[in-house]
C-alpha cells in the first residue's frame, strides 16, 4: 500500500454532487491507498487557487481545469485525472456521468407515467445540459409526443435581473399544454420551475410534473411539493477516478479516454407522483399494478377490479404505455429490484421475493432478457 503520497483535489464542496464525488474517493483510500489530500473548500464557479499551479505533488484530480493549469500539469508531469463535464478537454484521462442515460432515463420516467406533453428546461451555453437536452428531445421526439423547450442562464451569466429571467420562465410554463411532464437539466433548475410554478397558480404534479437531476435531498425537499431526481453515479465516479489515478502515479498505462458512468435510478417524490392519462379505469388499473406489482399481483387480480375486459385492458394499456399489463407488472417488479440491489445489502433470493418473483431463477432470466445482465452484475456495477 502506497504511504504519504500528496494529491490535490479540485472539487467542489458546496454541491451534493461535488460530496458525492468526494465520498467515492474516501472509499477508494479506505481499501486501496493512504493518500494525504489537499481540499479547499470551494464552490464550482470559484477561481482555481493560487497555489496550485506550481504545486509539485504526486497526483491531481480536477473539476475546473484552465487552459494554464493543464500546461502547468503537462510540463510538470503531474499524473492528473480530469471530472468536469462542461466541454473543454485537455488530453487527459476522464471520468464523468453518462448525460445521454441521465436524459433517456428522464423520457422513460414520463412515458411510463401516460404523458403525452413533454418539456425540457436547462442552462444555456452549459455543454452537460445540451447532452441531457438532446438526449430527452430524441426520445419524446421518437416516440411523436409534443415537446417544448426553455433555457435559463447559469449562474445569471447575463445581465438582466433574475426577476425578468423568472418572468420570462412563468410565460413559458403557462404556455404549455397541460398535463405536461418537464425535465429540469438538474435540481436547481428544477427549484426554480417549482417556484415559478407557484407563483402563477399552476398545480404540481397535476398540470406540471417536474424531475430534476443530482438527488439533492436538501434541496429536493425544500421544493413544495418535493422535487423528483434522478440519481447520478457520483460517488462511483469519484471511485473510478481515484483508481485511475493511482494507475498514474504507479507509472500504469492508462489511456486517455472519456469513462461514462450512468445515472443510478431515481428518487420520486411528489412532484412526479401523478400519472397523465385522462382514462379512469385504465389510470385506476395502473395505480394498482404499482402499488401491488410485488406482492404478486396477476393480470386477473386487476380485471377483478376494474370494469373492463382483458382485451379492453390489453388494448388501452398499450396505446397509453406501449406495454401489456404483464409487462408492466414486471416492469414494476424490476425497476424495485434494481433499487434493492444498488441501495442495500439484501440477498439476491431476499431481493426476488421482496418484488413478487416467484424464484430467484426467474428474476435472474427476466433480469438478463431485459437488461443483458444479470442482478449481480448490476450490483457489482453500480458499486465501483
């Protein structure tokens, strides 16, 4: 184990992603190394600290790098590992979140809820909101939904006050067709949406739903009603980060490539607890299937139920979802499962029970035909 080793983290201390990220790097050190780390505290948009262009250490992690950092680190041959994900890249090894998965996943959320109006709310001018954006777009575009865009300015970049920027942000939610369900680029956007929203009268989840990325639980539950997020990797990728780094300072071969880590799940809390389908009975038979998927529930529990027949059920189920009822009981079932294997420690035959498989082999062959994997193998995933 390497002892008294000296690295700089660049990283910042005032976001729960910027935490997250430090988290994986502790639980890297734990196992792997006895690293003595540099830290400022800092917030993302502070100016890199004056020391750091001639400091001498033996390896350097980033989450803003400048033009001058990156040559000072090239002509000291600092072993250096990049983490922004605001576009400009200097060569070097990099690790950050899959935003194509974070938007996908963001499309799927909605659909699988009956949306039929879909928007996208993110910075202007910030590169890993334009992924997340186009990434959204493709998927609500494909699927030939409506779909409406907004952009608001990072960190107030231009000069007009924020009162106009949140005036400008209301016309545009009074606008859209209703019910319609927004993805905010990150929670702080979807904040800002959630206010807006309130401000005018509009209701929240029932003609706005809005998701939100970085799983801030603070602020996530400061919004009313709470915010929707999805869950980025970042403590993974603060782990990944640090053994590639440790490769580096080991005099490894490391290739300079960009690693993408995707998004974890995400936490739903009220302000997407609604589903946008303006049919009754076939709403009503959907709340079951989520509220009962894991305990077993059958197709013919739902008919006994609800007044339609199982062709009606078939029928409507798959204009609205795309999916037939047994499909979306499983659909259910796994999307529990990928939850308990990524956030405990239960056995996998706990895990299986617990979301209404009948057996473990069973839920390991749906596991595999749906995700190309098997549910050990999604939890190895999602913990490194």
């Amino acid at each position: 184990m390497a002892t008294n080793q000296h690295v700089a983290l660049i990283i910042e201390t005032s976001t729960a992603y910027g935490r997250n990220l430090l988290r994986g790097v502790i639980r890297y050190m734990r196992l792997h190394e006895e690293w003595s780390i540099f830290l400022e505290q800092r917030d993302i948009e502070s100016k890199l600290p004056g020391w750091i262009f001639d400091w001498r250490g033996d390896g350097m992690m980033s989450r803003k790098t400048s033009p001058e950092l990156a040559e000072r680190v090239k002509g000291h041959g600092t072993p250096f590992v990049e983490l922004t994900d605001r576009g400009q890249t200097f060569g070097f090894p990099m690790v950050r979140s899959d935003d194509a998965a974070i938007g996908q996943m963001a499309a799927e959320h909605y659909l699988d809820r009956g949306y039929q109006h879909f928007a996208f709310c993110g910075y202007d001018r910030e590169v890993w909101s334009q992924r997340r954006e186009e990434a959204f777009g493709k998927l609500i575009k494909d699927s030939q939904q409506s779909y409406s865009t907004h952009h608001l300015y990072w960190n107030q970049v231009k000069t007009d006050p924020w009162l106009e920027e949140r005036q400008q942000l209301a016309a545009w939610l009074s606008s859209l067709p209703k019910p319609v369900g927004i993805f905010a680029c990150n929670d702080d956007c979807g904040y800002q949406i959630i206010d807006a929203c309130r401000n005018v009268g509009i209701n929240s989840p029932e003609e706005v739903a809005v998701l939100g990325v970085d799983d801030d639980d603070v602020l996530c539950q400061l919004c009313k009603p709470s915010l929707s997020s999805i869950i980025p990797n970042a403590e993974g990728i603060g782990y990944r980060a640090a053994e590639l780094l440790a490769k580096l300072i080991e005099g490894k071969p490391v290739e300079n490539e960009v690693l993408l880590l995707p998004p974890l799940g995400i936490t739903t809390r009220q302000s997407t607890d609604h589903t946008a389908i303006d049919d009754p009975e076939l709403a009503y038979a959907i709340h079951m299937i989520r509220e009962r998927a894991c305990q077993g529930m059958t197709v013919s529990d739902i008919l006994a139920q609800v007044p339609l027949s199982r062709s009606s059920l078939e029928r409507r189920m798959r204009k609205y979802l795309k999916r037939s009822p047994q499909q979306e009981i499983r659909h259910i079932q796994l999307k529990r499962a990928m939850r308990l294997l990524r956030e405990t420690d239960m056995p996998i035959e706990a895990i299986a029970r617990s979301c209404g498989f009948e057996n473990p082999e069973y839920m390991h062959v749906v596991f595999r035909r749906e995700y190309d994997m098997t549910p050990g193998d999604y939890r190895r995933n999602t913990k490194t």
